[in-house]
C-alpha cells in the first residue's frame, strides 16, 4: 500500500519528467516532440511489432539520441498513464494531465492559452447529454459530436463520460500541439471511431492534418489528405455553397438554418458544444 509521500510523488512525476528533459532542451519543443512520440507508441502493426510511423518516432527521438535524457520519454509516457488513470475518478479536477501541463508550462509562451474548466465541461456536457434526462428523446444511433475550437479535448471528454451511448467525437482546432492532446486524450479515455483535424474551423476548405482515433485497428492514425478526412468532408458540407453568377465556381457561406432542416447526409449531424 502506497504512503500518501509516495502518491503524492507520483502524481507529480509527469510533470517533473518533462521539466528534467527540458532543462537541456527546449521546454516547448520536449513536450511537443513526446507528444509526436505517444502518438506513435500507441500505433503498433501487429505484423513487424512496430509502429505504423516507426521512422517518425526516430525522426523525432534523434535530437536526443546523445544524452542519457532520452530514456526520460517512456518514463514520461508511463507516468502520464499513471496519473490520468488516477484522476479518472475525479470529475471536479478531470484528467486531462497533458492540458494542465501545457497550461502551467508552455502556454505563457505561446498567446497565453487557456483551456475551459473540467467542472464548467462536466456541467456543459451534461445539459446538452441526451442521457442527461430529456426523457422525449431516445438516441437509436450514435450521435456525431463537435468541438470546433477544441483545445485539449476536454469538452469532448466530458461528453464521453456523460453518455452511456458509443457516440463519436470530433475535434477541430487551429493549434496543431492542441490537436495531439486532444487525440492522445480521446485515445487513453477509449473515446473510439474519432477524429482530430488541425484547421481553421472557421474556414471549410482549411487542412493541415488529422489523426483517426480507432479500435479496430487500435491506434492513432494520420490522415494527410483531406479527400480521406470524414471530418473534413463533413465539416465542409456543413457550408452551403451558392453559385456565383456569371461564374463556374461556387461561393462557400454559411448555412444559417437550424441543423433539423439541413440534409441528413452532411454535417448537420454534428452536434456543437
């Protein structure tokens, strides 16, 4: 049985582990580089034993390949599951372990990002939850939901735990750090048939990358080409497009009718927080 010193230790050794790699290297750029490296970790092929982006992981893991610091990442990796399988139980502080690192560590640095509170995502998630007691609707298949400007997936969090239903969840955001966390985040909370895309999700055509959160196969997944993004091609039909007189292109706006009367085969069915 653990003394409480020692909990109290663990607790704190994500964050301490990140700090130790990051006194020789770069703060921001130790915590954007583990999470490039969980991501693949958590990829495997069961075929080579690998994973799927083993050449990123090398890529990624170079710089350090000549410092003893190197071995710090899957030490980082083990406490980062440590400590969110021990908070899981606490909705009032939640377990977003890598959100509240990037608030206190990195943030301040960059545009002083600050993400909603784990009681306010709670409290949202659960007025808007069909299984929130809004007894008129009965949910017969999964519900699409959205966080447009999702930070470090936390809203998307609470909706997962609010639900009984295996819904799927989707987040865009403009931060492509931000939209690591929140894949890492969805994957170790078993929030499965997900996506994350970083774009500009005020822009339906705006695509840098998206990663495919999935049980079978597990693992996360890069998808580089919009074409292959359902999120993309959902997000985009969620515009409608009106045809420009006197020209073959057509002008992207937004659709402004409430989503019970837009087609049933676009992204009406996103529900947005």
């Amino acid at each position: 049985m653990k003394s409480k010193q020692q909990t109290s230790s663990l607790q704190n050794n994500f964050a301490e582990t990140i700090h130790k790699i990051g006194y020789r290297f770069s703060l921001s750029n130790v915590f954007n580089d583990f999470l490039t490296m969980a991501m693949c970790a958590c990829t495997q092929n069961p075929l080579t034993q690998k994973s799927y982006y083993e050449d990123e992981y090398l890529q990624t893991i170079a710089p350090y390949k000549d410092s003893e610091l190197r071995h710090e990442f899957p030490k980082a990796f083990a406490h980062l599951v440590f400590e969110m399988e021990e908070r899981l139980q606490d909705s009032g502080r939640g377990n977003d372990v890598l959100g509240d690192f990037f608030e206190q560590n990195i943030s301040n640095g960059r545009n002083g990002q600050f993400f909603t509170p784990p009681t306010v995502c709670e409290f949202m998630a659960s007025i808007v939850s069909v299984d929130g007691g809004v007894e008129d609707l009965v949910q017969t298949e999964p519900l699409r939901i959205l966080d447009p400007s999702c930070g470090s997936g936390r809203m998307l969090l609470a909706a997962h735990r609010q639900s009984k239903y295996p819904n799927e969840y989707y987040g865009i955001d403009i931060d492509r750090t931000c939209v690591k966390m929140t894949a890492l985040n969805l994957f170790f909370n078993g929030a499965f048939n997900s996506e994350v895309m970083c774009a500009n999700a005020l822009s339906p055509t705006d695509f840098v990358i998206s990663y495919r959160i999935s049980m079978f196969p597990l693992g996360i997944f890069k998808v580089e080409n919009k074409e292959d993004s359902l999120l993309w091609n959902m997000h985009c039909n969620s515009f409608a497009k009106q045809e420009t007189k006197g020209k073959m292109s057509d002008k992207i706006v937004v659709d402004n009718r409430p989503f019970s009367e837009r087609g049933k085969n676009n992204a009406s069915q996103l529900v947005l927080f």
